[in-house]
C-alpha cells in the first residue's frame, strides 16, 4: 500500500471528448509523475510537477496538461481524445525530485476512448 | 534517448524453479535501476531499488544486480511460486537532464505453474 490514490478507477469517453484524471499522493510528497501505459507496453512518462510548477515533460502532445495542488492532489486533464489515448493512467508521487527521490504509483485509472 | 529493453517478453515456468529476468539499457550514465512488479490491470509495486554505486540488492527470494558499465540488469527469483505470476517491470532514472522521469522496458510476463 503506497498511500497514492486514483480516481475514478475506469473511465469510458468517446473520441474528440475531454478527461480529467485526478491523483491523491502521499502526504508531504510535494512532486507528483503521470505516466500513459499502453496495453502490452510499459509505461511512458507524460510529466512531472514539483511545488505546483511543471518540472520535466515527456513526448506528449500540448492537449495533454496538468495541474498539482497545495493539498497534495493532483489532476491529468486530456482534450480532444483520440482512441490511442486508451491506456492506463499511472500517477506517482515523491518527496523531491532527482537522484534520490523514489516514486510510489498509485493503482491507475483505465481509461477507454470509443 | 534512454531506452530499455527486457528479455524474454514472456516466459512459463513450473513450480519451484529457479528463474532469471533481464533489463538493458543503452546509456549507462543513470542514478539508479528499479524492478517493479504488475498484476493484470493494476498499479506498480516497487521489489528492489539499485543505486548506480551498489552491485546488487536482495529481498526474500528476489535478488538483482546491476552491471552499470554493460547496461545489464537481471531479477534472480529463487525456488518460484504461482503467487509469484505477473509482469515484471525494469526502469531507469538517468543521470543527465531528464533525471525526474523513470524510463521504463516492456516488462516480461512470468506465469508460474502449479
């Protein structure tokens, strides 16, 4: 039990909609990763926010954002879905960034786009 | 660009045995290398953590080893049981400019047989 928290579990949409994933992370862990995990393929890191400011940035279009909050959650919002956006969402948060933070993942939210 | 490959995708095994997972990675310059467990449709679980300087860590009946200068990993899980069956995950944080993300393989799904 990693203390980091998703919801919803599963969500369906349909292609052009929009999405707002949201993340609970572990209390005093002021840096917050999303990543996008594809059926049969690992996943891939979308972005990461620390003190509420974006930190790093992975090979994500600009409709994919976010946002981190004072209170330690966080959200994943996704515009104009397209049907590759099918995945699991994957958010992990961690005491500070570089060499020494370690992430701890949440469950994830699947997310279907029809 | 970091990129992790692991080795076999797949692979099935009776009760008991002794087995071996493999990462590589083609730049060696990272702080540390991760193996993460997955059940179907779920979160990731963290099993070890190598930092660049350490050789190997030891869990139970996991052990990985790390060979930063070859870009080699491998996950030594002894005498295997069914509970044992999931995909298993390696990741990478590098050392460079990017080091707020994990870069992760496809991961190799392991059934154990009763």
């Amino acid at each position: 039990e990693t203390g980091v928290t998703q919801s919803p579990t599963h969500l369906i949409k349909t292609r052009g909609q929009q999405v707002t994933l949201r993340c609970s992370s572990q209390s005093g862990h002021n840096t917050v990763s999303w990543y996008q995990q594809a059926l049969g393929q690992g996943p891939q890191f979308i972005f990461q926010y620390y003190r509420e400011e974006e930190n790093g940035r992975g090979n994500f279009p600009p409709r994919f954002s976010g946002l981190q909050f004072p209170n330690y959650s966080s959200e994943l919002n996704v515009n104009a879905l397209e049907l590759d956006d099918s995945a699991l969402y994957l958010c992990a948060s961690s005491s500070g960034t570089g060499a020494w933070e370690t992430q701890y993942f949440g469950p994830g939210t699947r997310l279907l786009v029809l | 660009k970091q990129e992790v490959t692991q080795i076999p995708a797949a692979l099935s095994v009776p009760e008991g045995e002794n087995l071996v997972l493999n990462c590589s990675f083609t730049d060696s310059a990272i702080y540390n290398l991760q193996w993460f467990r997955q059940d179907p449709g779920k979160g990731l679980t963290s099993l070890l953590l190598i930092q660049s300087s350490q050789r190997e860590q030891t869990s139970g009946r996991l052990n990985a080893s790390l060979d930063k200068s070859s870009g080699r990993s491998t996950l030594y899980i002894a005498a295997s049981q069914p509970g044992d069956s999931a995909t298993y995950l390696c990741a990478v944080k590098d050392s460079g400019g990017s080091n707020y993300k994990l870069t992760f393989g496809k991961g190799t799904l392991l059934t154990v047989n009763p």
